[in-house]
C-alpha cells in the first residue's frame, strides 16, 4: 500500500483537510483514522487535497451534496504516480461512482488506483445528509499518494484529518454515551445479565435494565437535567438532553444500585459525550465502586429502601421478598435472574458489613 498526503478545500466550506490516500489497488477500508502507516511511519504535508461541495450554513436534511475531491503533489516522481483514499462520515450516506467503492454506507474509497495527471487526481461522488436530527457530521478521511514503483517508502506520501458540519436547522442536541455496571447483574466479560428479560419485561436480550442519569450543577449539586435511559448488557447507555452545554456532575440512580457521581464535573459540549465509569474507581466520587473483574469496576446494589445507604432495612426487604416467594419485576432480586431468593442474599450481605453508602459532594 502507497502512501501520499493531500490537502483538501471546500469553496463552500473553508476547510483544510489533509487526508491519506491509499493505493491498494481494490481500495481499502478502515484507514480513514490512521493513515497508511505500512507506507511510512509518519504522516506528509506535501500532498495537497481539495474537498468541495461540503455546505457551510450546515447540512440540510435529506439533502444531497456532490463532492469533488481533488489531490495535488508536485513532488511525487515515479513510473507511475496514482492516488486511493478512504473517507467516512459519522453519518449519512455515500453513493458510489465508476471510480469509488461502498465499504459500508458511510464509508467510501477508490475501487482501483488513479493515474496522476500533472500531479493531480480528482474523484466525484454524492453524500446525502441524514434524512432526521440535527447531530452534527464528522468527515475522517486518510489519502495516500505513491510514486507506483511497486515499493513501500520513500517517494510515497500520506496525511490524515477530519472536519465537522453542523446541521443548518438549529443547535445540536447534547448526547451523553455512559459505559458501567451493576455489580448484581455482572456475570463476567464485560457482560451483564439480561434482567428485565429475566424478570417477564420484554424479550429484549441485549438490554439490562433502565437507569436514571442526572446532571448535576458542580456549585450547589441541585439536578439540572434529567432522564431515563436503558442500560444495555456491554454496560453501555445513551441519553439525550436536547441542546446544553456546561460543566456538570453526572449522577447514575438504578432501583437496587446506590446513588453514584463521577468524579468529578465533567464538561458536556453539543454533539457526543463520553464517560466510562467502568474504567477505574476513580472515576466516581470517593472511589465508591468495586472491581468486578481485572480492571472493570462497578457500582454497588442493594439500597432496596433508597436512603443511600445499604444496611439491615434493605437485608429486611429482601428476606421478606424471599420469604413470600417473590419473582419477577423486584428490586430486590439483586442478581437478576428472575426469582428472589438466597442467591440474592451474599452480595447484600457483604454490602451491610462494609458499611456501602452513597458518596457524593
């Protein structure tokens, strides 16, 4: 695989991409994000790339936007000069051409390498905006340009870069990605339990239960913002609260887990967010998690009574529900297999005599 850098410019947008273009002769995909690195071990500024049609009001939804993409590097000398690149969108659609292939609908390339003229190759090709929302679109393209002597490194030349629209209606709506886990519904892998489909809601094997995620204001922690999300068994969960921006600490309630922050306020912007509580205790406040596996933390259960502490009234809760033979939708069926029961009990237990409460400003 060659490797070439080239600078891109939109007239409708003025932006600078320098992307990698790739000369696999099929195309390739996957290497809009780093590059063609088996080419050269580092990126080059010398290869000149111009991408225009890309709208700068914003995208219009729906709407379809014709690209022209055009690669230019003088410096590149060889028996046969030709250029590849890959460039995905975040979303949206490509259309291909006689000259560009689909990887997946958002991701496009050549389909054989292009022969240099006077050092320039140009490709064309369609991008409709998404047909609904107004997330903004981030476009990743790596380009490579080779001197096409059949021989990785020197003379060959490659760059990467991205650019963002926004769409054209209106702010963005502020998305929040979480990744973490119940310590009662864990069962190894980074993997929870199923419980809802456990407990006779639904048939949904991929969600775990619902969450609620509250953002907190870092000054006098009263809730500004709040919603309910399902969390899913990879541990991940996705909320949207509409068009915001701040700094805030995220605060995670589930019926059986004890009330749990991040560490820290965490800077939300328009468009998507991340925050791995799983990663480390660290990453809530006090530390208040526990490590489930090598490296994978999550938060305790068991306030049944939810008074943020987890003590004999919730031990009581759950004897009792065990006691009259309880299955289904409760709280306090802490490993989500459907039933309450003795296996509910350990976890509980060792809650109670390790004091667990919740531990927030």
């Amino acid at each position: 695989m060659k490797t070439r850098s080239f600078l891109l410019l939109s007239p409708l947008v003025s932006v600078v991409l320098y992307f990698t273009l790739t000369s696999y002769s099929s195309g390739i995909s996957g290497a809009y994000s780093g590059g063609c690195t088996c080419h050269d071990a580092t990126s080059s500024s010398a290869t000149v790339i111009s991408l225009t049609g890309l709208p700068s009001g914003g995208y219009q939804n729906g709407t379809v936007y014709t690209l022209t993409l055009t690669v230019t590097n003088t410096l590149v000398s060889g028996p046969n000069p030709r250029d590849g690149f890959d460039l995905n969108a975040s979303d949206g659609e490509f259309s291909p051409t006689s000259e560009t292939q689909l990887f997946s609908p958002n991701e496009i390339g050549h389909n054989a390498p292009k022969q240099a003229t006077g050092g320039t190759v140009i490709w064309t090709f369609d991008w409709t905006a998404p047909l609904t929302g107004n997330m903004p679109v981030t476009f990743n393209l790596s380009a490579n340009a080779t001197n096409g002597d059949g021989v990785n490194g020197p003379g060959d030349f490659w760059n990467t870069f991205n650019t963002t629209i926004v769409n054209a209606n209106g702010s963005p709506s502020t998305v929040l990605n979480l990744k973490l886990f119940l310590e009662g519904y864990y069962v190894g892998g980074s993997t929870m339990t199923p419980v809802l489909m456990n407990q006779g809601i639904g048939s949904n094997a991929s969600i775990t239960d619902s969450i609620q995620v509250e953002l907190k204001d870092p000054f006098d922690f009263s809730t500004t913002l709040s919603t309910s999300t399902l969390l899913l068994t990879d541990g991940t969960a996705s909320c949207d609260f509409g068009p915001t921006s701040g700094a805030y600490y995220i605060a995670i309630n589930h019926r059986n887990g004890i009330l749990s922050w991040s560490a820290s306020p965490v800077s939300i912007v328009p468009g998507y967010n991340m925050y791995d509580f799983s990663s480390d205790a660290s990453q809530t406040y006090g530390n208040n998690m526990i490590e489930v596996e090598t490296g994978i933390w999550a938060f305790y259960v068991g306030d049944l009574v939810k008074d943020e502490n987890i003590d004999l009234l919730d031990l009581g809760a759950v004897e009792n529900d065990i006691n009259t033979f309880q299955y289904g939708y409760f709280a306090t069926d802490l490993n989500g297999d459907g039933n309450v029961d003795l296996l509910d009990t350990p976890i509980l237990e060792s809650n109670v005599s390790n004091f667990v409460f919740s531990n927030h400003p």
